[in-house]
C-alpha cells in the first residue's frame, strides 16, 4: 500500500471546494460522468486506430445510487489507469498562486475547477471521501484502488477487478444527502447529460407489474448519443427537426423555422436553432437555448454570449471552442465566442432574408409571430438593423403587409404635411379605435397596426432612421390636424361662442381617477362625428414607454390626457349652441357687459403701469388693479355657474360626452347604466 499527500501545494484544496464551491455544486455529477465518458472514446480512438486489439464490447456508462450505503458509483469500461497514471493526473495538481486566485474567483465554482483541471475533485463538494477502483486497457495491468477522505492525505492499493475501466464511488457527506434520491439524480443525468456521446444508463427501465414499478432487465439509458445537430441537415426531414423541438421543449408550440448550424472555421460551432412562436411577452421566452461544449452542457444562460435579441431564440449550441469549466465573465469576453456571436447572427439575418425572398408569402403569414423578435434585434443592434429593414414589415389595418420602402413609396404623395414631412398613421386596436380609423380611410390615408410589446419603441427608432417622417396614432388629433395641409378646415365660430360651447360641456366631463379632460370646438364637417376624443401622441407614447423603461416611470405617474372636441359643422353641436344662447342668454347678458367694461378698465389699468417700475407705482393703482381683476374672477365665476347650470340637465350635453367616452372605452359602472337609461328615455 502506499500513502502519500496530493501535492505540494494543495493544502487548502479542500476547503475551497467545499466552502468557495459549494453553490455549483450539482455539476459533480457532470464532471464525474464527462470524465468516464473522455475515457470511454478514448478506447474507442485507440480501438479504430487498432491500438487496442481487444474486444470493446458494449461501452457505456453506468450511475448507481445506493441509499443504504450512502454511495454514488460512476462506472466505465474505458481506458483505465495504473498506478502511475493516478500519480501522474490524481495526485499532482498543479496548485501554485492558489491563494491570489482564490480571492478573484472565490464565488465562481466553474472558474476554479476549469483554471485547475479540477474536474475529479468536484466529486469532494458532496463526498465526504472518494475511492477510484481502476484497471487499465493496458495488457497485464493491475486493478488499482486509490482513496481520499476530503485531506490532502491518500492511499493506493492493488485490488480486485476483473473488467477494465474505472469506478468512482463517492461517499455522500451528510449535508448532501439529497443526492442520494433517485429523483435528483436522474433530474441532473438529464440536464447535464442528455445528450452525451456514449450511453449513460441510470439503473434500469421499470414496467408495472403486480399493483407496483418493477425493474426490468434494460438499461434506463438517459441521454441521446447522436442529438440531431450532429447529423448532416441532408440527412434530416422536417419532422426530425420537430421531434427534437418537441424533446427540448415538451409543452411549447411548434416552432416556426429553424436554422442548422454548422461551421468548422475559423472556429468550430454547430448547432439547431428554433424560431419560436414567440407572441407577446419577451421574459417568458429567454434562457431557451442551450449552450454545449461536445455535447457536455454548460449553461441555458447564455446572455452575453449571443446578443440579446438571439436569446429570444431556443434550441442548442454546441462548440469545443466554448471552455466547459469557465467563468461568465471569461466567456463574454472570448475572441471565439465573439466570432460565434456574430456568425450566429449572420446565419439568422440571411436565414430571414432567404426566407423573404424565396416564399414571401408563408413569411408574412408568420410575420406576426416573429415580428416581436424582429423588433427586438433591430432595437438592441445596429447591424441587425442594417440587414433587417430590407426584410421587416408593416402590416396595414386591412391585414396587407409591406416592406419599408414599399410603405414610404405606397403614401407619400398623400400623407405628406405642408412641412413636407411624411406622416405614418397607425391604430394600436383596430377595434377600439374603428372610427378613428375610418374617418382616415375615407381622406385617402392608409393606417398601420402597431399592436406589438415593443411597437412604441420602434415607432420612436423609425422615426430617428428614417428622414422627415412622423408617426402618429390615428386618434391623436381630428383627422384634418393629424397631416396638416394648407386647406385645414377652419371653425367659422366666433371666439366667445367657442369658448361657451367648451365651457358647457367642459363643466359636465366625469372625475376619472388619474385622467384629465380639456375641450375644444372646431369645425370637422357635417358628415364628421359630432364629437370624438383625442389623446396627445407625445404623451401617450411617453406613458407606453414607461411601462417598458424604468427610468421613463415618472411619466407613468402623469395623468392621461385626453381633448373633446366639439364639431362644431354638426347638427347636434349647433342644436346645443343655439339652445343654450336661448336659455341662457337673459342671465348671461349683463354678466357679460358687466365683464366687457372691466376688461376695458383692466386694460387702461395695465396702459397705466405700462413701462414703470414696480417701485414707481403707487399703492392705490396697485389695489385698483387687484380690485378688478378680483371682479373679473367673481363675473367669469358667475357665468361659469350659468353655463355649468345649463348643461347639468341637458340630455343632449350628457349622451354627446357619453358617446365619446363609450367609443373609446372609458364609460364603465353607474355612468355607462346611466348612460343606457338616458338613451331609452330618448328614443321614447
């Protein structure tokens, strides 16, 4: 037998793996088998190569949990090591500088066990001892059994194995003892090593028989040695693609399309990748790919390694290049993995122009699918930006798409202002804004849907990218404001009818929590709405775009901010203005000769002051000023409550406002029950 300490240097080996380790510690598991798996195609290298003349006979690896005795065995029938061999790769580790390293990489278990070639000792973040039993490939060779209880202290002897390979039997500390369930195991098997190259097999298949599980006598092999992105996509139908999908992904819905990947220079990458039905909720779909390195997995957090709008994506990467046991930081800063980034890119940008351009129907049918992830790329990329708006579309309320060009070139001689700017209109709900919608179809104008998460951001960037245009949503103004022409109806009211007509309904308008109303009469025509509700686009779209930035929340917090506008060409809105001159016309005639004559003492006041300097006006023309414009504030006050009074019992008033309100969506509860017995009473 013999005794010895591993190493020089490694005195604290063992406390790091245990303490700095031990948030990482379930990838044992993968490290352990990967090793068994290394050894097993390394006697398959030297079998084809006939360096080993022996029979192979069946290769795989076996994981054995045995609760009773607190063990987790890996077995395999791969190369084997002798004596030397374990004193060479087991016992020498090459440890120097631990200490500076330690500090840096203390919370980074991938970063330790990748910088030291660690990966057997991942096996003491759960084992309170390990014994290796091995017998080398090696003809003659001794079967050797080395063991370690968790000090840098071990021991070697000769033992007893009649089959080549190696076992590792890791005896399970007492705080992590959840690795002794079945469950847990084949959980990790699964995610680790689902697709590893040698059959990894967990215990056996198990049937019911007799009212319980029973084993039976096959293998219950976890992993897929041949996963589909290692085989030639001329080798493969769509169905394949899939299937695999469906094993990746069991509860999603069908994929869209996919990209195959597979490059050899100037790095080595391959690969499967989905576009998903991705609809409308971002965060739910990242973190779907998976990032392999020979088929081992490393991670399904892959940002930072592909950009942002590629983690949108699912399906799997795969490539020796990506360092299995390394740090994230490492990985976002690696030349390859840089290159991989990009060329991942490129595929999917050519993917979709390929797409375009060979079936530009089937790709505008799933053009609603992908547009969100579309969006997002052109967002967050520039480049992608650059390639994407030969392929991005805008799709009309009428369901007809178009590229970007084809848009500008389908309304510029129509849509564009006096200013010569162009003008997008667009609808957010075509439902919702219907009327909206239709009072800009019958100008000749086309209106896009925009009813995408990330349409307001792209509104915003498209107007940056593209020169003199606007967007505008098709209820942010009536229809002869929102592109202004040099013919822009004008309202033939007078100033202080205008100003009444407002004042009416204005007094009428609901308290609603968080909304603000203000009322304008302005002539839309005769056959025009007799009144209809606008918002401001730069505030609303301000409000969307907190919803999405954190640092825009302060808008959020505003209120809405909504416009009446009265038309005042329509019959009903000249009915109520002729109605209420007639009723209110006694009581507002004095108030309003009352308030023409101090306006004209306001004005003699101010023509007094008029050039003077504060301290240069006496204290009786400061009083007299104050005094008259307190009069004009109790005489406005006053018609105020004539005019609030008028409209307070006027139906009509009452189902004009209701009607605007209800088109938009904001007549609900008492008010919309109100509303309804109001219009019984009017049409009896």
């Amino acid at each position: 037998m013999q005794k010895g300490n591993i190493g020089v240097t490694t005195e604290n080996i063992f406390p790091v793996i245990k303490k700095f380790l031990y948030s990482d510690h379930e990838i044992f598991i993968r490290e352990i088998v990967s090793n068994a798996v290394d050894a097993t195609q390394k006697l398959k290298t030297l079998a084809n190569k006939g360096d080993f003349k022996g029979e192979t006979g069946e290769l795989k690896v076996c994981v054995k949990v045995d609760k009773d005795n607190g063990t987790i065995t890996v077995s395999d029938r791969g190369l084997g090591m002798t004596e030397e061999e374990i004193d060479k790769y087991i016992n020498q580790i090459a440890f120097s500088g631990a200490n500076d390293f330690l500090d840096k990489y203390k919370d980074d278990a991938n970063a330790i066990i990748g910088h030291f070639g660690l990966g057997f000792y991942s096996s003491f973040m759960v084992s309170k001892k390990v014994e290796i039993v091995t017998k080398s490939y090696q003809e003659g060779a001794k079967a050797v059994k080395w063991s370690c209880d968790g000090s840098p202290s071990y021991e070697i002897e000769e033992t007893e194995k009649a089959d080549r390979g190696t076992d590792i039997i890791m005896y399970i500390d007492d705080d992590c003892k959840e690795f002794l369930e079945k469950n847990k195991i084949e959980e990790l098997l699964r995610k680790y090593c689902r697709f590893l190259p040698v059959p990894v097999a967990f215990g056996k298949k198990t049937e019911w028989k007799d009212g319980k599980q029973v084993d039976t006598e096959e293998d219950n092999v976890i992993n897929n040695v041949t996963p589909i992105w290692t085989k030639k996509p001329s080798d493969l139908k769509d169905e394949d693609y899939k299937e695999f999908y469906r094993e990746l992904y069991p509860m999603s819905d069908e994929p869209l399309f996919w990209i195959h990947l597979n490059v050899d220079y100037p790095f080595n990458l391959t690969g499967v990748l989905y576009f998903p039905k991705i609809k409308n909720n971002i965060e739910l779909q990242r973190n779907k790919i998976q990032l392999y390195c020979n088929q081992v997995y490393v991670t399904d957090s892959v940002e930072g390694i592909v950009p942002d709008f590629l983690t949108l994506l699912h399906g799997v990467i795969d490539s020796p290049d990506i360092p299995l046991n390394v740090s994230r930081s490492y990985l976002q800063s690696d030349s390859n993995v840089k290159k991989i980034s990009s060329y991942i890119t490129k595929k999917v940008s050519d993917r979709l122009q390929s797409l375009f351009k060979n079936d530009r129907k089937e790709f505008e049918q799933k053009w609603d699918d992908i547009k969100i992830f579309i969006n997002y790329g052109m967002l967050t990329q520039d480049d992608f930006y650059d390639k994407a708006k030969n392929f991005a579309l805008f799709k009309d309320c009428d369901g007809k798409y178009f590229t970007f060009e084809e848009y500008q070139q389908l309304i510029k001689d129509n849509q564009t202002d006096k200013d010569g700017n162009l003008i997008y209109l667009y609808a957010q709900n075509k439902e919702a804004q219907y009327s909206y919608i239709e009072a800009a179809k019958n100008k000749g104008y086309s209106v896009l849907l925009l009813d995408g998460q990330l349409d307001t951001p792209i509104v915003s960037m498209l107007e940056r990218k593209f020169e003199k245009s606007r967007f505008t949503r098709v209820d942010a103004d009536i229809i002869d404001r929102l592109i202004v022409k040099e013919d822009a109806n004008k309202s033939e009211l007078d100033a202080e009818k205008s100003a009444n007509l407002s004042a009416i309904f204005n007094f009428q308008m609901p308290k609603l929590d968080k909304t603000e109303f203000h009322v304008e009469a302005q002539g839309m025509g005769e056959n025009g709405m007799p009144v209809m509700i606008t918002q401001s686009e730069y505030m609303r779209r301000m409000k969307d775009m907190a919803h999405i930035q954190p640092g825009m929340s302060f808008y959020g917090e505003m209120p809405d901010m909504y416009t009446l506008v009265l038309n005042t060409d329509h019959r009903l809105i000249k009915e109520v203005l002729a109605d209420s001159e007639t009723h209110t016309a006694e009581q507002l005639k004095p108030i309003e000769a009352e308030l023409k004559g101090l306006h004209a003492r306001e004005a003699v006041l101010h023509q007094q002051q008029e050039g003077k300097k504060p301290e240069e006006i006496d204290q009786a023309q400061k009083d007299e000023l104050d005094k008259c414009h307190q009069d004009i504030s109790a005489e406005e006050q006053k018609k105020n409550d004539v005019l609030a009074g008028y409209g307070k019992d006027n139906k009509k008033v009452h189902q004009l406002i209701d009607l605007a309100l209800l088109q938009n969506g904001m007549l609900t509860g008492e008010a919309l029950s109100n509303f309804v017995k109001r219009s019984i009473d009017l049409i009896q």
